[in-house]
C-alpha cells in the first residue's frame, strides 16, 4: 500500500472543531433523549405540562408536537456534526435550538415552584427530585438548560476561534 504525503499530513493533524463536535453531540444527545422520552409517554407529557397550568387551553394540541420536533432537532444536528459548523445550515440549526432550551428555561420560570416539585418538569420522562426544597426541580431544570446553553455557544463560536488562533500560528 503506497501512502501520499497528503494522506500522511491528514493523520497527523488534529481533528478539525474537536470541542464544537463534541458539544454538538451532547446537544444533540439531549435532545434525542428527551423527545424519546415524549413519544413513548405522549399522554404523560401532556398530563405534566397541563398541571403545570401555564399554557393556555388552546395550545394544547401544540404539545404533541414537542417530542417529535425534538427528534427533528437531534436529526438535524446530525449534519451539523459533520461539515456544517461553519455553514449557515448548521448555525441556523443551532441557533433554533438554543433558542427552543431558552423558551424552556422561560416556560420553566412560569411554573409554580410547588406545582413544579409535585408534577416535574416533563423534560426528560417523570423524574421528581424529592428533596424538599421548594425550587430544586426547576434549579435542576434551569441548570441543565444552562449548561446546554454554553454548549450552544461553544459549538457556535468555537470554529471561528480555533480558526483564528491556527492563522495566527
């Protein structure tokens, strides 16, 4: 087997947007699990988001929706992953979802913090955190959404940095 220099020079350099790829995995990893998580217990969703008492009536058929645009959204990373995090597609992906988890975080503050501890949050199947604290659903809730954020960011910023700091080089 005869091997280029060219092909020799493509093993010794290190993976392009290591970091970025990574959190685009988690994210999409995320939002995977919790539309999985939707579609196999719609009804149960539904029965949480609706003690939750924060969305009117009206949308509530909006709510069958969630898991599967949830699946879409992981699906969609798919490509973001491979050679679309320099590309418009992939930063119009990534900005969707960070602005869907933002939407969360902002519903999840809408929701009484007892109604909160009682029902759970819906996001990632029935899980209840019984500690006794009034807000440690929605500190759990609000947190994890945080750190996705920060992934969002790195993934969307990262490329460009690395770019710049291998130019400077």
């Amino acid at each position: 087997m005869v091997r280029t220099e060219a092909a020799h020079e493509l093993e010794a350099q290190p993976p392009r947007y290591l970091f970025a790829r990574i959190s685009v995995i988690l994210i999409m990893l995320m939002w995977v699990s919790a539309g999985f998580f939707k579609v196999s217990d719609m009804s149960g969703f539904v029965d949480t988001v609706t003690q939750h008492r924060v969305l009117p009536e009206h949308m509530m058929s909006f709510l069958w929706w969630v898991g599967p645009g949830e699946l879409v959204m992981g699906l969609l990373l798919v490509f973001v992953i491979g050679s679309e995090l320099r590309k418009p597609f992939g930063k119009i992906v990534l900005l969707v979802s960070m602005g869907a988890i933002s939407g969360f975080i902002y519903y999840l503050m809408q929701v009484d913090p007892v109604v909160l501890q009682e029902s759970g949050c819906g996001c990632l199947s029935d899980y209840r955190i019984a500690s006794g604290m009034e807000n440690s659903v929605r500190f759990f809730a609000v947190g994890r959404n945080a750190i996705l954020i920060l992934l969002h960011l790195v993934a969307l910023f990262g490329p460009a940095i690395s770019d710049r700091v291998r130019r400077s080089r």
